[in-house]
C-alpha cells in the first residue's frame, strides 16, 4: 500500500508508520512529499491521483463530506481513510495504535476499492463509507 498521510496528522506519525512497514509498504507524510505544509488540497489530491495507487490517511473530515472538494478526490481515483473526531482527540501513541489495528483492513480496502472515502471509527476494525 502507498499511503499519504495529511498535514491534518503529525508527521512523526507518517515517519513511524512508514518505519514500521518498511520494504513492504511506503508511507510518506505531507511535508515530506511535497515539501511545505500548506500547499492546498485542490493541488495536492489530483498530484496524488495522477501518480496513481495512493490512499490517503487525513485528518480532515472536510475533504470527505463536502463539495467540492469530495468530488475532486473521488475524481482523482484516491482511496480516504478519515478518523473520526474522537480517534483525531486521542494522544499519539493512542491514535498510531487505532490506525495499527485496522492496518490490514486499510490495506484491503486500498486494494479493493478505487476510488471511496471511509471513516475511521474509535471501535472495532470497521470502517463507515462515506
């Protein structure tokens, strides 16, 4: 899986994620891919989409439930993993320990699935479509 993890999530996260699956997975953070923390969503989804195989890991409900930024992203062939605000409130370790437990199924779903948007839940391994 080739996953973009927002500036809407620390990218300490990204770095360690991207550690962790080293050799069978690469991870990369916002700034690390693009190089500056606000370069704006309607520049970086269709970047991503136009390389193609991207999911997203984003802190930013936004971009999943509104217009026009949700068609963009669904244009642009991309697979979202968005937490819910109570998993965005928890601490660090907490927040890399929810998104370890439902790694497999992100993986899964970013295999199966192009494009959709779903929300990462505070419970269980499921994930809502959006």
């Amino acid at each position: 899986m080739r996953l973009f993890v927002d500036n809407n999530l620390p990218p300490v996260l990204a770095r360690g994620l991207g550690a962790l699956f080293a050799g069978s997975h690469e991870v990369i953070s916002h700034r690390d891919k693009f190089g500056k923390t606000h370069i704006k969503d309607d520049e970086w989804i269709p970047a991503l989409g136009a390389e193609g195989g991207w999911a997203v890991l984003s802190g930013d409900l936004n971009i999943a439930r509104k217009r026009p930024m949700r068609e963009l992203f669904l244009r642009s062939n991309l697979v979202g993993f968005f937490p819910k605000a109570a998993v965005m409130e928890l601490p660090l370790h907490k927040k890399a320990s929810r998104i370890l437990f439902v790694w497999d199924r992100m993986e899964r779903i970013s295999s199966d699935v192009r494009p959709g948007v779903f929300e990462l839940q505070i419970r269980g391994d499921q994930f809502r479509a959006l």
